[in-house]
C-alpha cells in the first residue's frame, strides 16, 4: 500500500533547498521504493542503489510534475519511475567481479 501523498509537501519538494520537505518525502517513499526493489528479486545492494536512483530522478522532474488526472496521481506517477528503474537494474544482469591475481597482471605486463 503506497501512503497517502500530501499536495503540500510536493509543492515544498519543487525547492531543492527544503531540505525538511525532502528529509519528510523520503521517510515517506524511500522504505515504499526500496521494498517494491527487494520484492521484485533485487539484492539488498542492488535495491539501495535503485532507490537512490529513483530519489535523484524525482529531485530531477519534481519542479515539472503536475497533477493531471487523466494521467494518475504523483503515487502512479512514482510506482511507474521506481518499476522502470528495477527493470533497468534487472536488465543490467549481476555485477562482474574484479579479475585479478597473478595472471592478469602478467598480461598487463606484457
């Protein structure tokens, strides 16, 4: 269940340097945006990550963002920006280790 969103604090969100506003939104949404992440298959890591990602796109769009009816709320308008992120994180595959140990570094010196 996604909380409630106050017309209020999206407005205060539109000023980068309500740092209350943003401290609020994102005791708010980021548990929301992190568990949608970890739900959907991401490590604890991998969430993390996403979550930031979705918080810097929403500091990013916040000042654009309208209420539009036909289109949905800000809380359709988040859930669809946090479901783009995990794809993407999905879509960028697990994280190659570091290579490394005597071998490579005979290649390299080579």
């Amino acid at each position: 269940m996604l909380p409630e969103t106050r017309e209020s604090l999206l407005i205060r969100l539109a000023d980068a340097d309500d740092a209350r506003a943003w401290d609020e939104f994102v005791a708010i949404y980021r548990p929301m945006i992190l568990r949608l992440g970890l739900r959907k298959g991401l490590q604890v890591c991998d969430a993390e990550d996403m979550t930031q990602r979705v918080l810097m796109s929403v500091s990013r769009a916040i000042s654009e963002w309208e209420k539009d009816p036909a289109r949905g709320g800000f809380r359709i308008w988040l859930r669809s920006v946090t479901r783009n992120a995990i794809l993407n994180t999905l879509q960028r595959g697990p994280r190659t280790p570091a290579l490394g140990g005597s071998d490579f570094l005979e290649i390299c010196h080579e």
